[in-house]
C-alpha cells in the first residue's frame, strides 16, 4: 500500500477499540442494541452513508448470505450512494481516510457481507 492510500479496516462495533483503530466511524443507520455510547468510542456517524430502509429489508429477506444477491444488494448500493447526500458523505469519509487509519464499524454479523464492506472497498481499502 502507498503512503497516500487510505488504511480502511472493517470491524464489528462490539468488539473492543484497538490502538491501530485511527478515526471510528459507524456505519449503520441504527445505534447498536445494547452498546453503551461510551464503550463504542465512535468518532464520527454519517447516517446518509447507510443504506435505505427498504435496501436493507430486502437484503435480509432475500438471503444475503448468497454471493448472487449480495453482488446485487452492491450494485444497489452503489447506486444509492451515487445520491448527492450519500456522495458528499463519502466524499468526506474518503478525505478522513486520505489522513490516517480509519476504521467502519457495523453490528452486522458478518461485515464482509454488509454494506460496510461495499463501503470499504470503495474507499480502497478491501
């Protein structure tokens, strides 16, 4: 990695903050059930960068476990950040990235098949 790319790591927000962490940044819509704001220890939460309700519902009811539809639920979410809010979130996460280590944390069971992940690999760091 060239000292300019951004360092994006991907973790679940209920696993304790590391010292390599850099700037915490939530990435889901909905504050994590049961996890004290406090012990998150997030720096920043851009709720436009999440996808929409109605993208995360059909996600969940249709499997997205399955690599087929979760390349389905990337390109729809790709699409939904392509909206002017949901840019101009990136945008700014991608600078905060371009600074020093950042860290997307998710409650998704597992974040390689989440939107963080999608969220990841689009600030080059998947």
């Amino acid at each position: 990695m060239s000292p300019s790319a951004p360092r994006v790591r991907l973790r679940r927000v209920y696993d304790p903050p590391q010292p390599g962490d850099g700037l915490r940044v939530l990435v889901d819509r909905l504050w994590p059930r049961g996890l004290a704001k406090a012990d998150a220890r997030v720096d920043e939460w851009p709720k436009p960068l999440t996808p929409s309700t109605g993208l995360r519902r059909w996600f969940h009811v249709a499997d997205g476990a399955s690599g087929e539809v979760f390349e389905e639920f990337r390109h729809r979410y790709q699409a939904e950040l392509a909206e002017p809010e949901a840019a101009g979130a990136l945008e700014r996460v991608r600078a905060l990235a371009r600074r020093g280590p950042l860290t997307l944390l998710t409650a998704a069971r597992d974040p390689e098949r989440s939107h963080a992940a999608v969220l990841r690999d689009l600030l080059g760091g998947g």
